[in-house]
C-alpha cells in the first residue's frame, strides 16, 4: 500500500452485485472507496453495512481506495458470536 498510515471506518454500504461500495472514515468522516477484492485478499466473506474496519488508503488506477482491510476486535467478537449460536 502507498500510504502505510492505518485508519479506521465503518462500512457505509457495500453492493456484492456491483462489487465496490464505501467506508466512511471515522476521523474526517469522508467516503473511502473499497472494491471486493480488497475484502477477498483479507479473507472476509461477509460485508455488512456498520461494520467497523481499519483499513489503509492506496492509489487504485488513480483513485484513492481502501485496501489492506480488517474488522475491529469488537466485529471479529460479534462475528465469533454469531456462528457460535
């Protein structure tokens, strides 16, 4: 990744049709980007709207996007949780 600084978001919306949607950053509150892809390399399989991640900004084709994704202790909680019961 071309920025390394680590930042945190929520999932604002994600469509699986389309392949992309957008997290927004906790700090600035503005919409990142973020294909499926990024979620595929980091191995999540469920995108759901108000998940919080960290993430880290990179140049996709000239776009800045999120990449380097992974959910927050307390989404990896609820997840663990879920399948549990």
């Amino acid at each position: 990744m071309s920025n390394s600084t680590v930042k945190f978001g929520t999932l604002k919306w994600f469509n699986e049709k389309k392949g992309y949607g957008f997290i927004t950053d906790s700090q600035s509150g503005k919409d990142v980007f973020v294909h499926i892809t990024q979620f595929q390399k980091a191995g999540i399989t469920d995108m759901n709207e108000g998940q919080r991640m960290s993430y880290e900004l990179y140049n996709d084709k000239g776009r800045i996007a999120a990449g380097h994704l992974s959910l927050t202790a307390d989404d990896v909680n609820s997840i663990k949780n879920v399948i549990s019961a």
